[in-house]
C-alpha cells in the first residue's frame, strides 16, 4: 500500500459501520484539482473525491469532531476494495487513515485533548 496525502473538504458528515465488532467511520474528502497553464491556476472541471475510512480512536474522535463542510488532512494507505457479485464486481480507491487533521490554512478551530485509557 502507498502511502498519501490529501486535502479537501467534507461535503457531508462521517457515518459510522460496525463490520463484526469493529466500529469504522467512513467520509469522503473533495479535492479541487487542477493544473498550472503559463503560470495561471486552471480548475478541472470535476473536483476529485476520496473515500476515507477511519477505525478505532482515529474514528471515533473524526465522527465526534469532522462536520460537512470542514477543510481536513488526510494521511493515510491507499488500497484498492472491491464489492458485488462476480457477474457485477465494482472497483474503488480507500484511503485507510492514519492521521487526520483539520487544515488550519482555511479553517480556526479549537480542540480537546484526549489521552488513552
């Protein structure tokens, strides 16, 4: 798995699945993208979309502190997930996270501390 970074904004809040007896928060992250034409910064006309999934500490403190419309950072291993049937099989790019921050370049926020049991 690659290791990547992303920056982008939440435009929705996290949900959360319980897949046996693990508890995963999901949320996806839009990252405007685009390119330098002669020096000037030229949009793409699709925004790029991350599907993120945190567990444990990590997802429990993104689903009590992430909101739609928040600027986040993401650090985390890219893989690849697949779902449906054999005749019907989808492919998708997860960004399992390691980090996640709110991106203090476009937001003010306070926070809480918290330490492990």
């Amino acid at each position: 798995m690659s290791t990547r970074t992303i920056t982008g904004n939440l435009p929705a809040d996290p949900e959360q699945i319980t897949v046996g007896s693990i508890q995963i928060t999901k949320f996806r992250v839009i990252e405007n993208t685009g390119d330098y034409w002669r020096g000037e910064w030229v949009a793409h006309d699709t925004p790029t979309t991350h599907f993120v999934e945190a567990r444990f500490e990590l997802g429990q403190n993104a689903l009590g502190s992430l909101n739609k419309g928040d600027a986040v950072i993401v650090i985390g291993a890219e893989h690849t997930k697949s779902w449906g049937d054999d005749t019907n099989r989808q492919y998708g790019r997860v960004l399992q996270a390691h980090h996640i921050g709110l991106d203090l370049a476009r937001a003010k926020s306070g926070t809480t501390i918290t330490t492990p049991n």
